[in-house]
C-alpha cells in the first residue's frame, strides 16, 4: 500500500513560522476584537517594553484603525516601538 502524504494546513504552517508572534499581530488586527486582544497583553507590553512605551504601543494598536495599520506594517517592518534592552540587567538578550 502507498502512505498518503499529509499536506500541512495553514494553521498549521503559521505555527511553524513563529505562530505565537504572528497569531498576536493578526489577531490585534481584527477591529473591535484587536482592542480586546491588545487590551490583554498590555501587562505583556508593559514588560518587553517598559511602562510608558508598552502603554503607548498598547494604546495604539486598541485604537480600531490605527492598530490594524500599524500591525499591518509591522508584519513586515517589525516593531516601531522597540523592546527595551534587558542585557543591561543580566536578562536574557531577543
């Protein structure tokens, strides 16, 4: 008998290519679901990139069409705002 090759799904090729970063982008993009989203990793920003630019980045992006244009761009671009550097403190360096 000849096995059946499985073809991977695009769910299942997004997790391959870094899922989590590119599940979070895209779901802060859907427009009143992104605020909700955006709203809950606010505690996440707020610790990669520190108390006032994580609540600015947050801010931005619960904003309905604002946050999709700026996700949209950092898709491609990467973050306007960057993490803080934690290697000053011993931290572990992205």
């Amino acid at each position: 008998m000849a096995m059946v090759v499985e073809k991977k799904s695009i769910k299942r090729k997004l997790i391959h290519a870094g899922g989590w970063q590119v599940a979070k982008r895209v779901a802060k993009m859907v427009p009143f679901g992104g605020t909700v989203v955006a709203a809950s990793l606010v505690g996440l920003d707020i610790k990669n990139k520190g108390v006032v630019k994580g609540v600015i980045n947050s801010g931005l992006d619960a904003i309905p069409v604002v946050g999709l244009a700026k996700n949209a761009v950092e898709l491609f671009t990467g973050d306007f705002i960057p993490d803080k550097d934690n290697s000053k403190r011993g931290g572990k360096a992205k």
